[in-house]
C-alpha cells in the first residue's frame, strides 16, 4: 500500500462519442514538436489547441492537471500558458510546486533582486523544476505577471500526516497565516477517490477479519483519516492562495491560471471546489493532460468527465 501526497494519477481509456484530429504544438525556438490531441468535454469532440486557448482566455479561474513525471506535458503546459500571452490576458501565475512561506523570495527574485542561485538555495524547488517549471517562471517574469507560491508547506501537511489536523492549533499566529483559515475535509466522492488510489477499503476488509486484523485495520483507517487531512490541507492552502489572488487584483480582473496534479483538479474535485467555494459565480475552467501510449487509439469516453479539456499525449519520463 503506498500512502503519496501527490497522487498520480494514469488513466483508463474508454470509447469516444467524438473524433479526434491531428494535431501538434512547436514551441518557439524549439524544433521538437509535441505531439497531443485536445479533446472538448463539452462538444464531445476533438479541437484545435488554438480553440482550447482562446476558450481558456475568457476564464476567470484555469487550472492545469499533469501527470508529474510526463515531459511532453510540460512542453504542452509552457505552450498553453504562451497562448494565453498572445491573447495579450493579463495572468498570474499560480503554483503547486511552491510553498507559501517562500512567496517573499519568489517575489525578489522576479523583481531582480535575488539572484537565481540564492532563489533556489531558499526556495525548497521540486527536482524537476528546471526542465519543468522554470520556463513558466520565465514567461511570466518576461511578461511581469505576478506568481504566486500556492501550497501549504510541505512540514505542515507532514505533521498533519503524522499527528492529525487537530496539531496545527499548536501553531504560532506567523505559522498559522502559512495554513488556509478554513479547513475542511467531508467524506465526499474526492474522499472515496482518494481512499481508491490509495489502494485502501479497510472498513471492507475488517468486517471478515479477526480481532488482530481488525485492529490493525482501526490503525489504517486512522492514518487514512490523516493522509487525507493533509490532502485536504494542501487544497484548502492552495485554493485560499488563488481567491486571494484574484481578489486582490485591480480590474479588469486578471487570469489566474493554477498548475497542479491532476488528482487535485480532475472532475472538479479537491482544489477546484474549493475555489468555487470562495468565488462563487467565477468562471472556472480545467484541463487535464493525459500522457497515453498511442494518439491513434485514443477513446475518451467517460473520462470527459475529469474536465473541460482532456490534452492527450505520449513521451518519455522527465529526467
């Protein structure tokens, strides 16, 4: 059984009710084309990347689901967020892959005055930021647009993990500010999903087990009941981040648009909801990428569900 924080998430492939067509992204000054197909939930169809955009343009609030560990996902990611500055939107840029606490040297080192090696040193940055998320850093300090540290520090949802949601009241008021105000986690469909990937039904098992295994069972549920507190937490934190954001912002109200693991932004559960808990009304829109081992064979089907665009693609691990 693995307990993991960010849940990755492959998926199963069902039959379309629409058609795909070809299609392939080229990033400026990079020959290496990206091979992808974009499907529309809500045509039921394939559609050009550029449509995805343009669609993606008029949103209020956008969030991007990705499989980690996919490179051509990050190629498509930096070409979504180039789409956006041709629209000439105004943006800001939220992240999973930063923590709150580090906002202030994010903001120096956008500004020019923190050099890079400090930023990094400081800045806790995950192991593929540089081929992954650094060039959406870059683009959106050449086009000046705000990005914003969304996470909830990764030693809070630890202690959470460990010790449950009751310990961060220990917290001094500095600590607490790093943590959203609200925090809620009901055991809803995102729990049961959660519950899923994480490879675990122990209320099934213990109710034809012994009084040893059913103990041992009472201590799974318990650690399952803290993971998904954390779970809760980091959504909580990260959706706090992107309302704040917005809100704050002059008009005309900018883009926010969050990248993130697919698992806290698919069939609008986990991070999604919780923004359209805080901004109710706003208009939302999600995508999630979806690396695949053939484009000609794609069936969509069911996994419409997951979002507003499904951006199928292939390629090899990031390294």
């Amino acid at each position: 059984m693995h307990y993991l924080f960010c849940l990755i998430m492959l998926l199963g492939i069902h039959k379309p009710p629409g058609r795909f067509s070809p299609a392939a992204v080229e990033q400026e000054g990079n020959p290496q084309v990206v091979a992808h197909r974009v499907y529309d939930s809500s045509k039921s169809a394939g559609v050009d990347f550029e449509e995805m955009v343009t669609t993606l343009a008029g949103a209020d609030i956008v969030f991007i689901g990705e499989q980690h560990d996919n490179a051509p996902t990050h190629r498509l990611e930096l070409a979504i967020l180039e789409g956006l500055a041709r629209h000439n939107r105004a943006v800001i840029l939220s992240l999973e892959m930063f923590e709150r606490d580090v906002q202030p040297s994010l903001n120096s080192y956008l500004s020019g005055k923190m050099q890079e090696a400090e930023f990094l040193k400081v800045s806790r940055p995950w192991p593929a930021y540089e081929s992954s998320y650094k060039p959406l850093v870059a683009l959106a300090s050449e086009n000046r647009w705000p990005v914003i540290a969304a996470n909830v520090p990764r030693k809070y949802a630890s202690q959470v993990a460990r010790s449950g949601l009751p310990t961060i009241e220990s917290l001094s008021a500095a600590e607490r500010e790093l943590l959203a105000s609200k925090i809620a986690c009901p055991h809803d469909q995102y729990f049961k999903r959660f519950q899923q990937e994480m490879g675990s039904h122990p209320s099934q098992a213990g109710a034809a087990a012994g009084s040893s295994v059913k103990s041992a069972m009472t201590d799974d549920l318990a650690l399952m009941e803290r993971l998904y507190s954390a779970q809760c937490l980091k959504d909580e934190t990260m959706a706090e981040s992107i309302a704040n954001a917005w809100s704050a912002a002059a008009s005309p109200k900018p883009l926010v648009i969050h990248f993130t693991g697919a698992f806290h932004s698919d069939f609008r559960e986990g991070t999604v909801t919780r923004v359209q808990q805080r901004l109710s009304g706003r208009r939302i829109r999600v995508v999630s990428i979806i690396p695949v081992t053939n484009l000609d064979k794609i069936k969509a089907g069911e996994e419409r569900r997951r979002a507003d665009y499904l951006i199928f693609t292939t390629g090899s691990q990031t390294k």
